[in-house]
C-alpha cells in the first residue's frame, strides 16, 4: 500500500498538464499540504517568469551599477563639460574619490526598485504574448516570433515602469560634480520619493513623468526583441552536441552575446532617452524641442559620436548584466518550474 507522501506525490504529477507549456493546473484536492499547492501555483509558467525575471533584474543591475551610473553621466555630458571626459578607468577613479561606495551606487536602490517589476513584466509578457503564436501549446518559435514577442514584452515592461527609470536618471547625476550643478555646502540631495513628487508636481503633472517615453519605446523595443531572438541563436551554438541545455557558462556566453549585440544597434535611442529625462534641468546647455530637433543638434553640435557617447562604459556592463541577468533567470525559473519547465522560454 502507498503511503500517505506517496499518494500525495501521485496526486501532485496527476494534476499537473502533460503537454509542454500548458504549465500547472492545480486541482481542488484535500490531500495535498499547503506547500505542495503553492510548489504547484508557482510552477505556473508566467508567474514562474515573472519571479524570475524579478530575481534576474535585480541581480544584473547590482553587479554593474557603477558603469551603469557612469554611461548615464557620459550620456548626459555636452561639448563644453569636462568634468568626467576621461578614459574610462580614470572616470571610475574620481567617482570613487569624490563619493566613495555611495557614489558607485548612487540611483542603484531605485533601479533595482525599477527593474524588479520591469524585469518581471518583460519576461512574463513575453510567455503571454508567445501563446499568439505558438502553432500548438509549447511549440517553439522562430526568431522573428521571438524578435516580435520580446518587443511587445519590452513595450509592456517599460510603460509600466518608466516613472522610476526618469527618477533614476536624475538621482544618477545630481551628486556628479557638475559645476553647473553645485548644491550648497549641506544641502541634502532629495531622494526618490521627494523626487518624484517634486517633478509631477513642478514640472507638468503626468506628462513630466513619461518625458523621453517615445524615444525609450523605439529603443527597448529592438532592443529586447533583439536581445530574446540572439539569446536563443548563441544559446544554441553554446549547447553541447547530445545535450538539451549549455552548461552555466554558455549561457553567461550567450547572455552576453545577445545583450552586446543587441544594445549597439539601439544604443542611440538609449542617449536621446536620458537626454530627454533631464531635458527640463537648468545648468545642462541644451532644450530639445522633438526627437528630430534633438538628433540634429545632437549630430551639429557634438558630431555623430554624439549619439553613442557613454557606450563604451554600457559595452563593458553589458556584458556581465546580460549574461548574469540570462543566468540568474533560467536557474531562478527552474528552480521554480522544476521538472515541469518545457523549455528555457
């Protein structure tokens, strides 16, 4: 006779859907616990990828936080500042100088309190939008669903976060030394709250909030519709013959790869994004009327390396933040999904 654990267990695999990417259809059974219904609730695909995504967020903005904080410096730096044109090393040097560990994190708590949700809805939204065009439930897509399916999920992700990401990119830069923008000798910086009141409150309501949105959706858009279509490309070349899965380093290798690739086709969109986000700060030298005056001030004004400016900092994140963010996700949803994940997407 089987025991009680046993007849749980059997009940627990009976109720689960044996097609892949159906995911987990709990039933009303008295005899499952707790623990094994919420195991079961979280093997559910979308909220599996949502946590993960979460985790994966988190984790990559962490790593590379003070690159992070020095791309948007370099982005937002016009002909005329000086204060951070210098290699790289050296800019990463006078952070440290000047503010110490705070000045390395400086904005990374409301980033991660930005990219947690983002994270999650992108790859969530992702496992929503597929279901359109799977030819059956859990059949695999082709690279240009994959491209269409990411950039609906980063479309999504960033429409519901990008108040946080503006505020991100103000508490990024009003600590750098600036001189234009000096604060008095012991004035306290506003955080992100104080912020955020502050801008909706003097600086046009909603609108102020979603200032740079079209230029931020042009740009995400490619971007993780790129970044989802090259993962799976590399992630394959990574897979050793005979093996379903690579190992924990290609997929740190085909996370990097798709996020490389990826960031330098729509790295443009990203300066016009952050100069749009400060666009109304006094002391920064420049008002942008659109996009299309924005590009041409930007190309007469600072030449064509305008618009990549800062991507050599973004380059050296991007790699650790994607490949970290790839690994973080799969292991997370996993761990999650257990031996019900179908697929690593």
């Amino acid at each position: 006779m089987p025991n009680s654990s046993e007849k749980a267990q059997a009940q627990a695999v009976a109720i689960m859907s044996d097609e892949p990417g159906k995911g987990v259809k709990p039933l009303s059974t008295p005899d499952l616990t707790t623990l094994e219904r919420a195991r079961l609730v979280l093997a559910q695909p979308v909220l599996a990828s949502f946590m993960a995504g979460g985790v994966a967020g988190a984790v990559s903005r962490t790593v590379v936080s003070p690159l992070e904080r020095l791309k948007i410096i370099f982005q937002i730096q016009t002909i005329g500042r000086d204060e951070y044109k210098m290699s790289v090393p050296k800019a990463l040097a006078k952070m440290w100088r000047e503010e110490g560990w705070r000045g390395f994190m400086a904005g990374n708590g409301t980033n991660c309190i930005r990219i947690v949700p983002y994270s999650a809805v992108q790859f969530s939204a992702y496992n929503v939008y597929k279901r359109f065009f799977e030819s059956e439930p859990g059949a695999p897509l082709d690279a240009y669903q994959r491209l269409l399916c990411g950039g609906l999920a980063g479309i999504t992700s960033v429409t519901f976060t990008y108040p946080l990401d503006i505020v991100r990119t103000r508490l990024s830069i009003q600590s750098a030394s600036f001189s234009s923008l000096k604060k008095e000798a012991g004035q306290k910086l506003p955080g992100m709250w104080v912020l955020l009141v502050n801008m909706y409150k003097t600086e046009g309501g909603m609108p102020a909030l979603y200032r740079g949105i079209l230029p931020t959706v042009a740009g995400v858009a490619p971007y993780v519709g790129l970044n989802f279509m090259v993962y799976e490309i590399a992630r394959t070349k990574f897979t050793r013959e005979g093996q379903k899965d690579p190992g924990a380093i290609g997929k740190l290798a085909a996370g990097a790869v798709s996020g490389a690739v990826a960031q330098t086709i729509t790295y443009p969109f990203d300066v016009l994004r952050r100069r749009f986000q400060i666009n109304t700060m006094s002391g920064m030298g420049y008002q942008y009327a659109g996009i299309g005056h924005a590009i041409k001030q930007i190309i007469k004004t600072e030449g064509l390396r305008g618009l990549y400016k800062g991507i050599v900092p973004n380059l050296l994140k991007v790699a650790p933040s994607m490949a970290s963010s790839w690994l973080s996700f799969e292991m997370t949803r996993d761990m999650l999904m257990g031996k019900w994940n179908s697929g690593f997407l």
